[in-house]
C-alpha cells in the first residue's frame, strides 16, 4: 500500500470529523498528526535575543566578512 502526504487547513472542529468520516467511509487508514509547538524555552531565548538586538546590544556582521 502505498503512503500520500496531506496537509489539510481546517476552521473547526467539525471540519475535522467530517474529513475523518469521509475516510472512514471510503475504509482509508489514515493518522491525525497535531501540529507540535516549538520548546518554550526556546521561545523565550528567541523572544529575549530580538528585544536585545532592539536595544542595540547586538553585534553587525557584513556578509562579507563572514
């Protein structure tokens, strides 16, 4: 059997089901994979290292210099 890839953009909740339930009918296996969030902490690091680079402590490399 083979495997194809969807991404599908749901509003609601009842779009969801209705999609599930016109796989179910057609009798296709198919795997509900939720969108996983990027680690917290991270998030924070991230979020810390724009706000100083707004505050000018950060530090300008050229792309020439790299």
């Amino acid at each position: 059997m083979e495997a194809i890839n969807f991404k599908v953009y749901p509003h609601n909740r009842e779009q969801i089901e209705a999609i599930k339930t016109v796989f179910k009918a057609f009798k296709i296996k198919f795997e509900v994979e939720e969108e996983k969030s990027y680690n917290p902490e991270f998030v924070k690091r991230v979020l810390l290292a724009k706000e100083e680079i707004k505050q000018g402590k950060g530090v300008k490399i050229a792309t020439k210099d790299l």
